[in-house]
C-alpha cells in the first residue's frame, strides 16, 4: 500500500481506516426501510417479483437456520429488485397455536394458576397481550441481519384479514363436503392435551420391552407379543393371518382376555403379517390406528381404556395409573398368573414423540374435524408433474410425490384455545352449521361453538394469498399472485409446501401459488452434527453478528448454500468472511485511493492497456456466471465466482499489475482509474444482495449515489478479450513460478534480488515493471552474475542469488529432489508399461498413474532447469 496522496476532499476521506460493522449496518438498514426501498408498489407498472417469508412462530428467535434462509430469500429480492422487478419480500409471523399457549400457560403456572383459572376468553386476551409485550422479538433480528422486507405488509396469521381468509376457505371446503368431522386414531398429545398431525410427531429409538403373553387355555390359546401391554385392557379381538394353518382352527371361536374375564374372538385379516412374530396380534381399535382398521373391517367394539392425561381409566387394580405405572403392574399380574411366554428388554424399538414437548405420543381413539385431502393432493402433484410448478434441485420430486401421492386424511382440528376457533355451531337438536365469515352465527338457548381450533399448518397454508388480501380481490393479490418462488427447508416439504399447493390450487381457481419451489438444506455445524441443545453445539447468529458483522454471516451462510444439501458452518468460516469483507472494504478504498472513479464514459478499447482489457474481459464473464447461477439458485457457486473474482482477479492481479501505472501518473493512469473504477462499481454491485451492508457503503462513497439498493443490476455487455486473457495468464504464470522459486529458496517476501528478464520474444516485455514490482526484482546492474535460470512462459528469468543462498547446498537440494522425482517417473512408466496391470485395472486407477508420470515430467523438466542455471561449484 501506498500513502494516501488524495486531497482531504477525496471520497476516501469519508471512510474509516479500518470497516467497523457495528457502527455501519444498525445505521444503513433502518435508512433503507424509512426511504421505503423494500415497499412494493401494487400499482407499478414493473414486472412482479414476489417471494412469501415461511413465517418464523411468534415464539421464536432468529437461530441459524432462519439467518441461512432469510440470507437466500433477500439476495434473490435484492437481485429482481435492481434488474427492475417491482419486489415484494412478504413479512409475517405465525400464531404458532402449540407453542404460544404452552410459553403462556407456563408464565400462568407461575402464579399458580391455569387456562381454567381465567377462562377461554380471558386466556385468549392473555395470549394477545403476550404476544404485543414479548412475542415476535424475531422481526427485530431480521433487521440485524438485513432482510429487506416490506415492513408495512408485516401480517400475522391470527390478524383480521387472515382470520377472515380461514373462515372462508373452511367454509368452501365444508360446502363442498372436503370438510368432515369423525371419530378416528390420531396422535395424542398426552402434556399438550391435544392432537396433532403425523408430521408433528418426532420418531425417535427408545428403550423399552417387548413381552409375549398367552392368551386363553391349551390348544385355543394365542401368544401375542408387544410393547404397550397397558393396551391390552382395550383389546377387543386377535386377529390372525387367514391362510395361516396354525391357528385356522380358531378363527371364529373365542378366547379369554387375561385379567378381564372378558372374551373376544380370533378373526381373520389379511393385515397381519403370518411370518412376523408369532403371526397373531391383539386387536386394540381405540389405542392402535392399524388396529383401528381391522376393527372397522370385522365390527370390532372401541373400548378406550386411557384418559386425555394417558392416565388408565379401565379395569379396576390398574385404574388411576400412569401408563407407564400400569405397564408394569399389568406385566407383574400376567407374570403371577403364568402368562408371560418370553421378555425382552432392553428392547429398543422407534417410538413417536410430540416435536413441541417431547412427551411420548398415545394413539387414540376421537372425534375430531378432517381435510380429504384426495381431490387436492392429486391436484398438487399434477402441477408438478406437468411443469406448473419446478421442485429444485429435481431429485427432490421423488419424495414430493412420495407424499403428495399417499397422503391420508389431514386432521385439522386441535384441543387448544388459542388459534383459530373452528366455525362450526352445534343446535339444541343435533343442528350442526358451518358459518362464512359473512354470515352471522345462530344464537338462542342450546347453541354452541365448537370448542376446537384449526391446526397451524390450516392457515399457514393459506399464506401466499391471504397475505396479499385474499379473499378480496386486491390490487396486491392481482400483482403479486403467483409468488415467483418458495424458498425453504426440504424438512417443511411435508408440514407447509404441500398445504400451500394443495389450497392455492383449490383457492385460486387451479392456479398454484409459486412457479417454482426451492429446497435448502440444513445447517449443520463444522463436523456435520445436527446442531441440538442437548448436544451443546447450537450457535447464536446474533452472537456472531456482533463478533464478525452480518456480512461475514450472510456470506458464510450463502457460500455454503448447495441446493437441497445440508450446510456445514463454522467460526473459523465467519471469521474468513469477515476477512473477506475487510478485503473489499481495503481493497476498495485503496482503489479510490489511487485513481479509481466512475466519471466519464469508459476509454475507447485502442487505448486500453492489455491489463485493462483483461479485467473487462473477466468482469463481463463474472457478471454472465452469477446471473447464471442465480437462476439456478446455485448461492454457493455464485459466492464463490465473485470471492474469487473480487479477491483473486480485482485485488490480488488487477490492482497489483496496476500499481506501476497508477504510481507513473499521466493518461495511462486515468485510462487504468477509470477502468479500475467500473471494475468495483460492477463488482460492489454483484456483491450487494449477498453482503449488503459493507458493499453500500462502499459504494454510494465511490459513485455518489443514492443506494445500491435501488441502483441498476449490472448486464453483460458481452466485451470479451481472449487475447488479452492469454496475454495475462502468461504473466500470471511468470509471477507465480518466480514466486514458488523464490519460496524454495527461503527468501523473504520483501528480499530484493537483481534479474534479468528475457521475455520480449514472448509479448510480455510490456508488462516487465508491474512483474519486477511484484516480484521485488531489481535491474541486473553491472556486477550482475545469474546463480539461476528460471524457465517461464516461453522466456526465462535469470536470477542473482550469490549472498542470498548456499549454492553449494542449493545443488544438492536440487539433486535430491530430481532424483525422487526421476524414481517416480520410473515406477509410473512401468505400471503403465504392465500389459497385465493395465488390463485389469480400473480407468480411474490408470489415470491416476498417468497423472503421476506428467507431474513427474514436469517437475524433472523444472529441476533440471533449476541446476542448470546454478553457477559451476
């Protein structure tokens, strides 16, 4: 670097030494959003570019995966709204029913109070209040990190508007009887006292015991085995494999329950597995949802025998028992009477837990409301299949068809009081209306609203158009309907992106709600583990903004960012982002520093130096690259083509090669500044969606203008120069070889060695003062006397090393290491000179070995050149 030689009225004045993230981007982003840069204007005569955020739970805080998503999400807006789209980055949280009512219900706990205490329509008010003092802590933190949303479209899915859009579409689906209510297995939530759906349930290894126990006397006897032997209280039945010759002769008789004293019959369904087990299994239809089914095949009775709390309620020695308590006290009676065959423990068998509390999941037996899902999911996996709708990267399709195609009947109704309430009233006399959000519900002695409220994922599923108005006909819905885009987390493909298609197709008159869905994976941490509590790796994005900046973690994130694979993160990955972003900051400044300015068109390509043509040449070729890479949404590629462009090509080359013609002054450095400075101005620009803050800076300092948020998306104008990029790929490769020579020999960076270059006849006689500049070599001078002679791109580079190195030991080092490298040539010549080897071996095997034998050439070539141009001992 060289000393600031600028004026005190130089655009550089007005940057820091050093770039302080901290004192920038608090200050950047709020001037962002009050000039109103993210608003989308339903009225615009723009092309629309419309993108929804998954909504994060009014409970939650901005983690990792939420910073990696929203990283994505705001490059793709920050892109489409400076290539001229009218965007909209839609902003909104979810009521998060579960979740929310548990976080309150513990702050109640604490004043020794419940729900019940309060009552419905004082808890709900609790909830609000809750949620207007301490809930969505989360939009504050994406601020932090920069998302560039729509601030005042922020919507919320219990607002007035999304309440309405929920009546609605339950109201049509009800009408046309995709709406039903019926007693059916579900997933129980023993601590949550509430069903929730399959996709809600965390399947996890647990230890537990398999027992095998007889049922009935002699020859009519049956042994069953299972895991849950508090259910057999419920058992209305032993069903058998019909074309099982063991037990053909019991089909259709009785046989006696143990403990009960009740009898219940041996049927015949081909359900059941003759070579699993024993090939019989107890029937318990209200605890088991297999069960359920073979009960309803052969009329069985549903003898629930558990309460909400999983606490037994049949049977009189075990009632009131937990139905772990009465696991083993009913395993303890059965072992008394003689009726435990075998035991098996520890036996480690997969069991579902709620994903919100962790308890152990109880099948069971209720009435609740359903989706039939038939009609809409065949919907949903036809817009995929005709090209409607892309699922990137493709492979991903299998497991959305996998689902979409086998999807069961969607229970939607939860035992909460928070959330949306279902719009159901129940009469006097068994009346049973469904009221629209325009109609007003029955009144009079005797009728009830249902006590229930919707399943989360019911509203959510609604978000691509009721956060635009829906079911009024806005302006926003007529723009921005369809989305553009889903972004989100392959792991949600099953919880959201199949609901949103599912109602956006049925809604939207059989328009889908995004033209393309692309899945992410997870963030995991530097060795790949699931990042958990109980592990102890989980990280704080917030604690690393403030260490390194957002740009360091948006960057981290982005360049990790492979479609549909996990992403491995790191500190040391954060802090070589920081670096980065330090990089452009010193780099950057240090160009403005010297010349570089946007003032003027840029010079005719006559009076550009190759250099220059060089750099215009691999900025347009980096600006095709990312724009490509963008429409693929391929973040990590596209990260790494501009760090390499930006650090590599712009910093480490250009400004280097440059600095001979910026420190001789005249028209040639006003050609290479104007150059220099289209070059960061293209590049800033590049930048900007994936590392906003630093990138604005820079940049209103350099262009004046006003925000990189709003200015022109670069294009390529299609400049190319390929002998220019020969001619500097030849320099590149002079310095380079010198530079590992000068390594080899142990000098230092700064050591000055006096050389004579030979390169006239190769073109690069041009670029001799910017390569003796960087490679600190001096004039030969009078006593000069060449101790080396280095072979390079077509020419040669003599050195004079005497009082620099041991010749002596140079030699011999040399000899050393030409005879290792003649040894390997000669092992690889005869692996390849083996017929029998080379019959037999694999393509990849072979071409290893030939690999071997050309660096084996090349580094004898080097060497050999290397004691040739050593002085005679």
């Amino acid at each position: 670097m060289t000393e600031n030689t600028q004026t005190p009225s130089s655009p550089t004045s007005e940057l820091p030494t050093t770039y302080a993230p901290a004192e920038v981007e608090g200050k950047l982003y709020e001037r962002w959003v009050e000039r109103g840069y993210f608003e989308a204007d339903a009225k615009s005569e723009k092309p629309p570019y419309a993108i929804v955020i998954p909504p994060p739970n009014v409970t939650g805080s901005l983690h990792l995966g939420h910073a990696f998503e929203h990283t994505l999400i705001d490059a793709l807006t920050r892109r489409k709204r400076m290539q001229g789209y009218e965007t909209l980055w839609q902003p909104g949280m979810d009521h998060a029913g579960i979740a929310t009512q548990n976080v309150v219900e513990r702050e109640l706990a604490k004043e020794g109070k419940s729900r019940h205490d309060l009552g419905r329509e004082a808890f709900v008010e609790r909830v609000w209040h809750w949620k207007g003092e301490s809930g969505g802590q989360i939009s504050g933190q994406m601020r932090r990190l920069g998302d560039g949303v729509d601030w005042s479209r922020e919507r919320f899915t219990m607002d007035e508007g999304l309440s309405e859009a929920v009546q609605t579409i339950f109201k049509k689906l009800y009408d046309d009887e995709l709406i039903y209510r019926a007693e059916r297995i579900i997933n129980w939530c023993p601590r949550c006292l509430t069903a929730i759906s399959d996709i809600e349930v965390e399947y996890q290894d647990d230890e537990g015991e398999l027992v095998s126990i007889r049922y009935g006397e002699g020859d009519a006897s049956i042994v069953v085995a299972t895991t849950r032997a508090e259910t057999m209280l419920g058992d209305t039945a032993v069903a058998v494999h019909p074309e099982d010759e063991r037990y053909k002769h019991l089909v259709g008789t009785e046989i006696e329950l143990p403990l009960t004293g009740r009898r219940i019959p041996v049927v015949a369904d081909e359900h059941v597995d003759p070579e699993f087990g024993t090939g019989a299994v107890k029937v318990t239809p209200a605890h088991d949802p297999n069960d359920f089914e073979i009960g309803q095949r052969h009329n069985l009775p549903n003898l629930a025998v558990m309460d909400e709390h999983a606490i037994i309620t049949a049977h009189g020695p075990f009632q009131g028992l937990d139905r772990l308590e009465a696991r083993s006290a009913i395993v303890g009676a059965l072992r008394a009477e003689g009726r435990i065959v075998a035991e098996k423990r520890p036996y480690t068998h997969s069991v579902g837990h709620c994903s919100r509390c962790k308890t152990t999941i109880e099948p069971r037996l209720s009435m609740q409301w359903w989706v039939k899902v038939g009609p809409l999911a065949k919907a949903a996996g036809d817009a995929v299949r005709n090209g409607e709708v892309k699922i990137h990267p493709q492979e991903m399709e299998k497991r959305y068809f996998d689902w979409v195609d086998n999807l069961h009947d969607w229970c939607i109704s939860r035992q909460l009081w928070w959330g949306h309430r279902i719009p159901v009233w129940y009469g006097p006399n068994g009346e049973v209306v469904c009221v629209g959000p325009d109609e007003q519900p029955p009144t009079g002695e005797g009728w009830t609203q249902d006590t229930d409220v919707l399943d989360t994922w019911f509203s959510s599923g609604l978000w691509p158009f009721s956060t635009l108005g829906w079911p009024q006909q806005t302006d926003s819905l007529a723009k921005f309907y369809p989305n553009a885009v889903l972004v989100t987390g392959y792991d949600i493909l099953f919880f959201w992106v199949a609901r949103m298609m599912m109602f956006g197709l049925y809604a939207m008159d059989g328009t889908p709600p995004f033209h393309t869905i692309a899945l992410h994976g997870m963030v995991r941490d530097e060795r790949g583990k699931k990042m958990s509590k109980s592990f102890g790796n989980v990280v704080n994005p917030l604690d690393w903004m403030d260490k390194y900046g957002s740009d360091a973690v948006r960057f981290t994130l982005a360049r990790g960012a492979n479609p549909g694979v996990d992403v491995p993160i790191g500190e040391d990955w954060v802090q070589a982002s920081s670096k980065f972003a330090n990089k452009i900051w010193n780099a950057t400044r240090f160009a403005m520093m010297n010349g570089a300015t946007i003032e003027g068109e840029l010079p005719p390509v006559e009076q550009l130096s190759a250099t220059d043509r060089w750099i215009l040449s691999r900025l347009n070729e980096t600006v095709a690259q990312v724009d490509a890479y963008y429409e693929d949404y391929q973040f990590s590629k596209l990260s790494e083509a501009l760090y390499h462009f930006a650090w590599d090509e712009v910093f480490d080359w250009y400004v280097e090669l440059s600095k001979t013609t910026f420190f001789a002054g005249g028209e040639q450095a006003k050609v290479s500044g104007r150059v220099l400075g289209e070059v960061i101005d293209v590049m800033l620009r590049l930048l900007h969606p994936v590392v906003p803050f630093v990138t604005e800076t820079l940049w209103t300092t350099l262009t004046g203008g006003e925000s990189l948020v709003i200015a022109d998306w670069p294009k390529d104008s299609g400049f190319r120069d390929a002998a220019a990029e020969a001619e500097i790929a030849s320099v590149q490769s002079v310095i380079t070889e010198v530079r590992r020579f000068r390594k080899e020999q142990g000098l230092q960076d700064g050591q000055k060695v006096p050389a004579r270059l030979e390169l006239g006849a190769t073109g690069l006689g041009a670029h001799e003062a910017a390569i003796r500049q960087l490679l600190r070599l001096q004039p030969e001078g009078d006593s000069f006397s060449a101790t080396a002679t280095l072979p390079v791109a077509g020419g040669t580079v003599a050195l004079d090393l005497s009082g620099t190195i041991d010749v002596a030991a140079e030699r011999k080092r040399l000899t050393k290491d030409l005879g290792a490298a003649e040894k390997e040539k000669q092992q690889a010549e005869a692996k390849l000179g083996n017929e029998a080897f080379i019959a037999k071996a694999p393509d990849n095997v072979v071409d290893k070995i030939k690999g071997r034998l050309a660096k084996a050439e090349a580094d004898i070539a080097r060497l050999q050149a290397q004691l040739d141009g050593l002085p005679a001992a």
